[in-house]
C-alpha cells in the first residue's frame, strides 16, 4: 500500500525498533512507495512512512531490495556528498563512504553479508542514518 511521506522531524529523529518476520508486509509497503515516488526517490527507510523499525529498500539500477535490521559493518574511503530526501526540503552537506559492508535479512529471512560501492552505498547509508535518527 502506497504511505504517505513522514515530515515531522521530531518522529524522524528518534531510533527505530528491530524488525521481525511478523514485519514483512512493510516491506510490501515500502516498495509501493518507493514506486509511487520513483521520479524523486532512490532509497527509503521505514520511518519515512511512519513506522519505527529497521527496514529500509534501495533501488539497486533495475532492482528494488527491502534490507531487514541492516547494519553496516564497515566502512573506508570517506567523502563529502550533497543529499536530498524526501521528508526534508533542500539538500545538505554529510560524509559518505565509497565503499561499506552492510550485514541484513531480505524477505525470506535469509542473513546476508554484502559489500557495496559508490552511488548505492551511499543511499544504503542515507537509509541507515534514517534508522539511527539521524536526519542530514
């Protein structure tokens, strides 16, 4: 079901829960959004659509993937990037990293380690910061 986009940046800031298998539909939920706002969105996290738990979705060139509980697990190469969102007007200044390692469950409930480069991990950890309340 496509969701309306969360604005307020005092429910935005705060951490979200872990996600459970009983949690899966949001993930559902989420990619409804992410197509309806495809045009202006790379990337969401479940906050961004009012529910507080660790699930985000990043469209990875032709493919849409829903990230249960991701943590990244490493990081190198910093650099500075301008980013925009959705619940927020403008765009900001933060520090990205070119390459990460980001440990997650996908659909099935399946653990996965995978490690990510340029403009995908940098959405990987917008998302993220999403997660952690931290707002760009």
């Amino acid at each position: 079901m496509v969701k309306p986009i969360m604005r307020d940046v005092l429910f935005l800031g705060q951490k979200s829960e872990l996600a459970t298998r009983q949690d899966l539909s949001i993930g559902t939920d989420l990619s409804d959004t992410l197509k309806a706002n495809r045009e202006r969105c790379v990337g969401m996290a479940a906050n961004m659509i009012g529910v507080k738990k660790r699930i985000i979705i990043v469209n990875m060139d032709s493919l849409d993937v829903v990230m249960y509980n991701p943590v990244i697990v490493h990081k190198s190469e910093p650099y500075e990037a301008e980013e925009g969102c959705l619940s927020l007007d403008g765009v900001r200044k933060t520090t990205r990293y070119q390459h990460i390692v980001v440990e997650y469950f996908d659909s099935a409930w399946k653990k996965h380690n995978k490690k990510f480069s340029g403009w995908t991990a940098q959405i990987i950890q917008h998302e993220v910061d999403h997660l952690d309340g931290i707002i760009i």
